[in-house]
C-alpha cells in the first residue's frame, strides 16, 4: 500500500485472516475446567469486599460457590437477578477497580480471583441455550414508557416487565443495547449486545420502537399523557470539541463516531483507517479508539493526554494494554492547533504542560508536532438538554430514588451522572428506578 | 546423611519405603521399575489359589476435593488374575535382580490349614523374605469368605496367622481391616497366634459417588456399582489412630507394625513411624504420579532426620507413642487464646463467621465501623477453629495463657466418677 504524505486513510490495511484475530474474542471464555480452578480460589470471604465494591450488588462469593457445585443455574440467577446486564457487564467492567480490585487475594502480589470471567462462564450458557430464570407476573395492565434502549432502559424495562407492568421502549438508534452495541470496543463484545438485548427482551411485555428519538418524532409531553410513567435514559448525545483552530478539517472525527462505525461494520477490510492516528483523551473510549485503529491496521497510533497518567479515566489495567498493542502514550501535552494540507488533517501542535499550583496542567512554552492522518477526538461526552426535568451539573437531576422533578418521570444512567459512568452503573440506576417506579404503581 | 536401612523382623530393606499389595506390584515389569525407581521393598499383589480370580472393567473410583484430583480412592479390584505359577517365577526372578530390596508376598487362600500349607513351600522356594496374610480386602473375596471375612473374626485371625507360623519359616505379616469395630482385637489375635507384625491399614468399606444420572454408585460396571474399599489421602487419619491404638495397647505394645493408609509423602511416613511402625507401605499416591514419588520420600526423610539429628530409623521410631493418650488425661489447665495477626489478615471474615455462627462468638468484624477482625479473648476457648478456617499461613495462632499446672478429668469435681487427688 503506497503510503502519503496526508490523508492516508484507507481501508484494508490488513488481511482478512488478520482483521478477523484482531478483532475476535479479546478474552476467551473458560471452560468448566479452568472455572472450577478459578473458583476454587475464592474464600468465600463473609460480608465479602468484592460484593460491596459492585454497584449492583452481585452476590459474588454466593455465585462462585454455585459454581463450584456445578450449579450453573443457581450462579446465574445470582448474578442475573442483582445486574440483569450481568452478561456484558463481565466483559466490559473495569473489574480491577471494582470486585476483583477490592478482593481480599490482592495482597501481597497475588492476583484476585478472576470474578469477572467466572461470571461470563455462569452465564454465557443462558443465551447460547435461550434459557429463562425470570417469570414475568400476570400483566398488572399498567404502562411505563422507557427512552433510550441502553443498559440503563433495558435494566429499568426488564425490571418493571417482571412486575407484569407493560413497558415500550423508545430508541434513537436502529439496534438496542446502547454503549454496548455503539460504544465499546469490538473485541471486548463481538456478537454479544444483541443476544443478551434478545434474551433480555424475552422475558415479554417489553416492545421497542426505534427511530424514535425524544424532540424530533417523540415528546416528553406525550409520554407523559399516554403512560403511568416514564423512564429516561437518555445517555450522553454531545462529544465535547478540543476548541482548537482546524477541527473541521477532513481526517478529524469524534472516537465515538469512528467506534460505533467499526462496531456496525460487517466487513472490517473496508473500514478505513489513518496511517498514523492520534488520538486525545484520557478515558476508555480513547483507549479503545486507539487500540482498534491500531488492530485496523494503524501503523503509529498515539494517544495525548493533558495531564499524568495517575489521571486518566482509563484504569492502569487498560494503559498497559494500549501499550503493549503498540499505542503510545503521551501525557502532559495539550492540543494547540490541527494542521493542514489541501482540507485534510496533516499534524497537530501540541502544547507541553506541566501541573499547576492547583493540579491543573499549565503550559511549559515547549510544542511538539505530531505528523497525523487521523485525529480521534475523546476528550469527554456531554448531555444534549432537553426540555422538561431541571439539570444538576448539565444533567438531568434526579433524587435518592432516580425521580426527576417532573412528576412521574424518572431518569438513570449516563444522562443524570453519578458515581460513575460505567454500564454496571447505568444498570443499577435503572434497576433502583423500577423499584422506585413499581413502588408509586403498587400504590395506584 | 541418616541411615534410612531398616530391618523389619528380619526384612532387610534399603529404606523403609515398601510399596503395598496393590495393582502396581502385580508383576515383574512393574516391581522392576518400582525398584530402579528406588523403592525398599514390595509386597507382591496378592496370591490366590487357581483358577485365578477375574476382574471386572470400571474398577476405581476417586474423591476430588478442591482441586485435588484424588483425595481418595476406591477400587473393585480383586487379588491377581494371574496363574499362580506365573507370579512365583516372577517373584523369584525378580528377588534375583534385586537382592537387597524386601519382597514380601501377599497371600490369600481359603480358611482351611490344607490351602495354607499348600501355598507357603511354594512362597518360600521364590526366595522371598516375608508373607503378608491378605485378611483386609473388603470387597469381592469377602463374599467368598476370605479376606475380611477373616480378619473380622479374631479368632480366625489367629487360627490362620498360626497355621502360616506352623508351616513356614518366613516372616509372618497379618494385614489388618479397618472395617471392624476395635482394630486391637485383630492384633491382640494376630500376636497370639504367633504372627511376627501387623500392617495397616487395609481398605474401608466404601461407595465413592452415586452417578445421580444413572442413580446407581461409582464405579459403576454396567449400570451397578458395589462397595469398594477406600485408600489414599483421606483415610490416613482413620490409620494413624488405628496405628496408635495398636501401639500404645499394653497387649501388644511395641510390636512391629508397617504402617498403610494414604502415605505419599516423607512427612506422612514420619508421622506413621513416630506412632510405631518400622515402615511404611504405599499404593494410591505411586498410582497417582507414578514410582518416582520415592525419590522425594528418601530425601526428604534424610534431609528431616539430620535436621533433628536422628542418625537412624529407630531413633525416633514409636516416639510419640508415650504422648498418645486418653482424653481423660488431658490438662484441663492448659489455656490457649486465637492471635490475629494484623499485618497477614486479609479481612475474608471467615473466621469471625466461622466463630460466630458455628463457635463462640469470641471473633468481631468491625472496630469503629470498619472491617476489622479481633479476638474477644473472654469468649475464645482457645478451639482452633479460627485458625483452621483461615486461608494464610500463620495469620491466626493460638497463644498459651495459662500460668501452668495440670489438673484432669480424673480429678475433676463435675466427674461423678473422679478419686480425690
């Protein structure tokens, strides 16, 4: 492939056979075999630290122990029915700064139990077997409208579906599953979302009518005249811009926009992508744009970000795996303007930073200039506002029990922030806010 | 280098490592690698009289226990299948090759003097130095009134083992059951009828799982099962009190023992020996990894006598016999109290639930709201429980408190049966 001197975005950069192990399970399920041995070395520690670190609450010394026994429905339903998105949650967790970081095995440079892959064991079975552990009760004739089919509207529907409430879910997008269809990486979930989506739904009670995105085909006002209630997990719609001269030049695009086009791709071989891409962030999403560019095909990818690496939102786990594909990472350097050649992106200036007397990065006066034919943009998603619920820090806010200040509308998720801005929050949030939810209709 | 030769009522063996009656000693080609492995002695798989016996297929079934692939075994399997005058030629040829390693051969005839003194001329011509009377196997030859069925009764024991003493010169051996209700009985008996040693212990009476697809007891041949008898790590317990009752027995205190029951190690052999036994047999761990385990038995018990300076076996042989006792003898002003090491814990809590739900409640889980796991000392008794339960080494310890003294039950004023002291 002839490489030049800008603008070198081109597809099939790799082989078929290549882009096909890249981008293939990036961590293999085990089998019964190497379950039991990872399960063997569980305490089963009381009132366990691994429990109280999942925001969902997964009994975890209780699934491993099912696991253990061979009683794989017992483990399931443990982890299924405190995070109904257990199955995509053991792939995407940041688990070394949740259950496995806080378990008791870390010390002294042992390594934790591997919660996470113990989980996906107890329960890939039930989607590959289509085997349901919930019963949904007889239909209470009440209906809940749920915007946003992520994990935060599925967790809430499925929830309220089992209490024989009738839930529609309204969905900008053409597929459900939220992040996990559009926004993670490809080898963290390949051909996963839509079978736990399919599963999930299969509880019944649930419909879902995509294309249908709240102020352009669906209102708010709507929802509240047709249900008894409303739930919104909206997520985040808006990337936030660098604010820097020459972002409209061609070559620079939002990491989300170039993940989602990767994760909808069904031939990766036509997927272009830049010969040397750099990617400014300092979060998961960043990470992940830099390291599928780098598995497209991407001969130098460099991820900038403006502080240390301490600070990053990606974890230390998810640094040192961008390292060893082959991603440099450079810190303490601040975009200052996107330079280019006949429209198209050619280099970008960075700024060198050092940490201000408050922590926050101030220039050093030194530039440096990354020759770039890509630039992913990561550096944060922001909640486009919507009318109706007050905001709280630009989102919507909501109370202990996820109400907003809208009578009868709730929100969760990514849309009112928390704690985090992880899947396994989301699905939390939407599971307090059924309960919540079911609670006011029990009443009614 | 400690001396590891032992001579065992006249059986001179290298080491007093001896594989037991079992299938790896079933013929010449296993007994030769068993000894260029560096075994001390074999007791030959025992002998019948013909037609031999025939085996069925699907003969072990083994207990996995966390991780550990056999924590016991059980077979089926019964004395050897062979012609009788195949394994004497073997035996011989094999004493030959191996002058100085002990071959003891196991022996199982019918009850009656005419088949004993049959079978032992022929014994003796092989060469071998010793026989070992099969009166254990719990399965199979039971049913034909041998093996077990013998050595339940003591007084055939002793009938038998005197007959054996009667019309042979060689060393006599009686094999203990485990499956009786006093395992001095036998050896009372044993030693009455002239028998040389007693070894054990031979297999326990077991089912190992139940197949709950095909709901019928593994191993299972053809959709039935039937007992086995059980070896192999989980039952060394039940054979080191065994071992001890023998040896602390005032009838038959100190008499030669050898010891059997879940030996794989040289830390198992030295505790066998401590309690009394001149050597040790071994079969399921040499069935688990194979003859070379030996290697690691003979070294390891040099390397642990010179640390202790025990220059031979019979320097610390039936040592802690003396220190074997009966419960009503113990001190009851010996007080000791759960230590929780802080820098080790590792906060799993479970020996605070361990404590709290099973024991005495002698363990907190939080100071101040946080984790934290401290002994109430006015509450521990000092059980060990918690020191069990805990997956670190030497997290938990137990510390003496007691300022000495020693009263017992005997004595005791709750004992309606004690004599003032």
């Amino acid at each position: 492939m002839t490489r030049l001197t800008h603008g070198d975005i081109q597809a099939g950069r790799l082989s078929a056979v290549e882009l096909a192990g890249n981008f293939a399970d990036v961590a293999p399920p085990l089998d019964r075999q190497q379950a039991l041995l990872a399960a063997q070395r569980c305490f089963y520690c009381y009132d366990a630290p691994c429990t109280v670190a999942c925001p969902t609450g997964i009994d975890i010394p209780s699934f491993i122990k099912r696991i253990s026994t061979d009683n794989l429905k017992g483990a399931a339903t443990d982890i299924l029915s405190a995070n109904i998105l257990g199955g995509s949650c053991a792939r995407v967790c940041p688990t070394e700064i949740l259950c496995e970081g806080s378990c008791v095995r870390n010390k002294d440079d042992e390594k934790p139990v591997q919660i996470g892959a113990l989980q996906r064991y107890a329960t890939d079975w039930i989607y590959r077997d289509g085997v349901q552990l919930f019963t949904r009760a007889a239909s209470t004739g009440q209906r809940v409208a749920v915007v946003g089919a992520g994990p935060a509207g599925l967790s809430c529907a499925h929830a309220l579906a089992r209490q024989g409430v009738d839930v529609v879910i309204f969905e900008a997008q053409a597929k459900s599953g939220g992040l996990n269809e559009y926004g993670i990486a490809a080898y963290k979930v390949p051909e996963f979302a839509q079978a736990e989506v399919s599963w999930l739904l299969s509880i019944g009670g649930i419909s879902v009518e995509h294309g249908r995105e709240l102020g352009r085909n669906l209102a708010l006002a709507d929802l509240q005249a047709q249900f008894d209630a409303v739930f919104l997990g909206l997520g985040l719609g808006s990337v936030n811009a660098l604010g820097v001269p020459g972002e409209h030049l061609e070559g620079v695009r939002n990491a989300v926009d170039f993940i989602a086009e990767l994760r909808q791709s069904s031939d990766l071989s036509r997927l272009p992508v830049g010969r040397r891409v750099v990617v400014i962030g300092g979060g998961n999403t960043a990470i992940d744009a830099a390291i599928q560019s780098r598995r497209l095909g991407a001969e130098e990818v460099t991820l900038v970000y403006r502080r240390g690496a301490q600070s990053m939102g990606a974890t230390v786990l998810e640094q040192a795996f961008a390292r060893d594909e082959g991603v440099r990472l450079l810190h303490w350097a601040r975009p200052v303007e996107i330079q280019g050649v006949d429209g198209a992106v050619s280099a970008i200036e960075f700024a060198y930073t050092v940490p201000g007397p408050d922590g926050r990065p101030v220039d050093t006066g030194e530039r440096v200039t990354l020759p770039a034919d890509s630039l992913l943009k990561a550096i944060g998603q922001t909640f486009d506002p919507i009318s109706g619920p007050a905001l709280k820090g630009g989102r919507i806010a909501v109370d202990t029990q996820f109400r907003t200040s809208i009578p009868k509308v709730w929100a969760g998720g990514d849309c009112v922030g928390g704690k985090t801005d992880l899947t396994v929050q989301s699905v939390e949030d939407g599971k307090r806010a059924a309960a919540s939810i079911h609670l006011l209709l029990s009443r009614n | 280098m400690a001396d590891l030769s032992s001579n065992f009522v006249g059986i001179r063996s290298p080491n007093p490592f001896w594989l037991a009656s079992a299938p790896p000693t079933d013929k010449a080609y296993n007994v030769n690698r068993a000894f260029e492995a560096g075994w001390g002695g074999v007791v030959w798989k025992t002998l019948g009289m013909d037609p031999p016996v025939v085996n069925v297929s699907s003969r072990y079934g083994a207990v996995k226990l966390n991780g550990q692939r056999i924590a016991g075994l059980n077979n089926i399997e019964l004395i050897t299948d062979r012609p009788l005058a195949l394994n004497l030629e073997e035996i011989m040829e094999v004493k030959r090759l191996w002058p100085d390693r002990a071959m003891i051969v196991s022996l199982m005839v019918p009850c009656d003097e005419a088949s004993w003194k049959y079978i032992l001329p022929m014994v003796e011509d092989t060469g071998a130095d010793a026989v070992e009377l099969n009166f254990g196997c719990p399965h199979g030859m039971s049913e034909r009134g041998m093996g077990s069925a013998v050595g339940q009764v003591p007084e055939y024991v002793e009938m038998v083992a005197r007959w054996v003493k009667q019309h042979s010169k060689l060393p006599c051996i009686v094999k203990l059951t485990p499956n009786i209700t006093d395992v001095r009985t036998s050896a009372r008996a044993a030693f009455r009828g002239g028998a040389d040693a007693v070894s054990l212990i031979n297999t326990i009476n077991s089912i190992t799982t139940v197949d709950l697809d095909l709901m019928a007891p593994t191993p299972t041949v053809d959709g039935k099962g039937t007992h086995g008898g059980y070896c192999g790590p989980a039952v060394r317990p039940i054979a080191l009190n065994m071992v001890a009752e023998i040896a602390r027995d005032q009838q038959t205190y100190r008499k030669p023992i050898s010891g059997i029951g879940g030996i794989g190690t040289w830390r198992d052999a030295a505790e066998f020996m401590a309690l009394g036994c001149g050597t040790v047999q071994v079969c399921t761990a040499a069935m688990h990894y194979g003859f070379r385990i030996v290697d690691d038995m003979i070294d390891g018990l040099n390397n642990w006598m010179d640390s202790k300076g025990y220059a031979r076996l019979d320097d610390f042989v039936g040592m802690a016999v003396p220190n074997v006792t009966d419960w009503q003898f113990l001190n009851m002003a010996y007080d000791i109290k759960a230590r929780i090491d802080q820098d080790k814990c590792v906060k799993c809590g479970l020996c605070h639930i361990a404590c709290e739900d099973t024991a005495h409640q002698a363990i907190t889980k939080e100071k101040d709201g946080i984790r934290f796991f401290e002994v109430i000392d006015e509450e521990c008794v000092g059980c060990n429980l918690c020191m069990h339960v805990c997956p670190i080494d030497n997290c938990i310890t137990m510390e003496r408190v007691d300022e000495g003294g020693y009263r017992n039950w005997t004595t005791h004023p709750n004992n309606p049966m004690s004599t003032p002291a």
